[in-house]
C-alpha cells in the first residue's frame, strides 16, 4: 500500500525524480541527510580543505536539489551537497553546500546570504562551522573506554578517538570527548545519540557538540587512564544513583551483573517512542546492545507512564531488559555457561 507521506508535496517529488534522472545525478539518504557528492563523480584527489563548506538556512519546506543544486553550483564545483530531510519527505530547512576550494564558498556567501530564493522567501547563507567533536556527559565511572569505543562503533559510523575525563558539572561521573572523522558524521552520531535517549551503566546521558570554552577547561585537567574500568582486577563501584522503583532495580541490575559475571561488557540502552494511545500507553522501539554480544537487541514494546511527568522511557528499559534476561538465560542455559552459544539475530516482542 501507497505510505501516506507519498502524497505531500508531490508536485515537487516528482520534479525532483524527473530531474535525477534527466541529469544522472544520484542523491541518497542515509539518517535523515540526503546528498550528493563527496566526492561528486570524476573527482580526482584529496577532499578539499577546512572552510570550503557553507551553511544554508530558512530554506522553503518544499524545496529540493533540482532548484537549490544548480542555483549552488552556478558560483563554484560543488564537492558536496546535504539536504537535511523530515521522515515526509519535506526539508528540515536546512542544508550543506561542499565547494572544491574556499573562493566558491565565499562567493556563495556573497551571492546568496539574504538572497530571495522565492517571493517571500529569503534565505540565509555562511560558513560552516564543521564541527567534529561531540561531549558526552554522565558517563558511570565503571565505564572504560575501551567499552564505551565497542558501543560506539556499533550505534554510530566514523569515530576516530575517545578521550575520558572526570566530569566538570557531575559528581561520581565521566565526560567523553568523542572526535569523528567529518562533521556529518559527527552530526548524525549525535542525532542518533540524542533520539536514542542513550545510558550506559544506569546513568543518563547529556550528548552535545563540544563546547569551545568547555574544550580549553579540559585540556588544562588531566585526562584519565586508558583503562578506567579495572584497577587491582576489580571492577570500581557505580555511585549511587537516586532511589528506584525495586522491579526496575532488580531487572537493571540482574542484567548488569549477568553482563560483568560473563565479561560481556556494560550494556547500552537505546529507546525512542515511536506511539501513543489514547489509554496512555506508550510504544517503544529499543534497542539493547552488549558489547560482548556479536548482534544488539531490538524490537518494540508497549509501556504505561509510571505516574504524572515520567517520559515512560524508564519503564521501557525495565520491560526490555526483562526479555534481554530471558534471551540470555535461554541462549546461556545457566549463568556460568561457557563458551557463549549467541544465536545470530535477536527479536523482542
């Protein structure tokens, strides 16, 4: 059946379709960015330099690269092109324009910034900041970063280093510094970061683009031990964290010392609600992932919100780790199973 986001805006989809094909242009999607290039076809060499990127705001909804391509291109050879997208099909109103050299980001800054795109519709246009360092505070001190490199690498494309600290702004809690390797990808690890209501170790996570002023505050404190997780062959206490509800204690930390006694790693809880009924149920997509696993958890769950002002992402992680505890009991046969008899793919109902 026809998805219903097929019919909005489709005047303009069909342009678009009709214009790739009369050029051969390929653009693809890939976590809500849609682009083309980098590097675009026939090019030869390096990626051009820091500065050549800008950034293109208030952009009309209903606009796509068939107009703002061209209109781009006419200034300088474009490297890239990013068309941030909504799960409709309409922009996000902004985009990223890739030039082969600084001098066509700089008359694209000059001919487009305030440029009337449409009547009525004036645009904005200027440097890129091409950010590529993320901080992540909240981290439990029992995390390493060894462990905390396995999760990133399975949720998250392009990280190039970890760098631990203790936390500037929490007690008994780790700041990461993480560096990918392009500002899109550091982008989209942080949309994925953020929309996957991520913790790890029990403690909720703050994930943000690294903040200058932060970043200088860090590099005059010492950065802690590749290995913050073991000191004398065992593993350092989690903090105490506030008062829990005892199921959601127990099936939390049943999980987490099933994980430890098996040397599986701290697992990662990722949850997003997806519905809502009317009743005040909620529908989760979760997805749970154990660095010693070979695959993460995932599927979908229904949860009530435990009393006025609860997200119900709390009760989401309590329903998903009891079937995470069945999975692994069934798939271990007994908790000091050995070796690990993992079946290649996981399904929670």
């Amino acid at each position: 059946p026809q998805m219903w986001t097929n019919s909005i805006n489709q005047a303009n989809k069909m342009a678009l379709l009709a214009w790739t094909k009369e050029t051969g242009i390929n653009l693809v999607q890939i976590n809500g960015q849609r682009h083309y290039g980098g590097p675009p076809p026939g090019w030869v060499g390096s990626p051009p330099p820091a500065g050549t990127e800008v950034f293109i705001g208030k952009l009309p909804q209903d606009m796509y690269e068939d107009v703002l391509i061209p209109l781009f291109q006419s200034v300088g050879k474009l490297y890239e092109f990013r068309l941030m997208m909504t799960f409709s099909g309409l922009n996000r109103g902004f985009a990223y324009a890739k030039y082969s050299s600084r001098r066509g980001a700089r008359e694209a800054i000059a001919s487009f910034n305030n440029f009337e795109v449409r009547e009525g519709c004036t645009i904005v246009v200027c440097k890129s900041t091409e950010k590529c360092e993320l901080s992540m505070d909240g981290l439990a001190v029992s995390v390493s970063r060894r462990e905390l490199e396995a999760v990133l690498r399975r949720v998250t494309d392009g990280v190039l280093s970890i760098t631990l600290y203790d936390s500037p702004c929490q007690k008994w809690a780790q700041l990461a510094v993480l560096k990918y390797s392009s500002h899109q990808a550091a982008a989209i690890a942080k949309k994925t970061l953020m929309e996957g209501n991520m913790r790890l170790g029990g403690l909720e996570m703050k994930v943000d683009w690294l903040n200058p002023s932060l970043k200088q505050k860090l590099q005059s404190c010492e950065e802690k031990p590749s290995s913050s997780r073991v000191q004398g062959g065992k593993c350092l206490g989690v903090p105490k964290q506030a008062p829990l509800s005892p199921v959601l204690c127990n099936a939390l930390d049943r999980l987490n010392i099933l994980c430890q006694r098996q040397y599986l790693g701290t697992p990662l809880f990722l949850t997003k609600c997806v519905q809502a009924n009317r009743n005040g149920w909620l529908r989760f997509w979760c997805r749970v992932v154990i660095p010693g696993c070979p695959v993460p958890f995932s599927g979908f769950t229904w949860v009530r919100q435990d009393g006025p002002g609860r997200s119900g992402h709390e009760e989401a992680k309590v329903a998903v780790a009891l079937q995470v505890l069945r999975m692994l009991g069934e798939s271990l046969q007994g908790i000091h199973a050995n070796p690990l008899p993992f079946p290649k793919s996981w399904s929670i109902s």
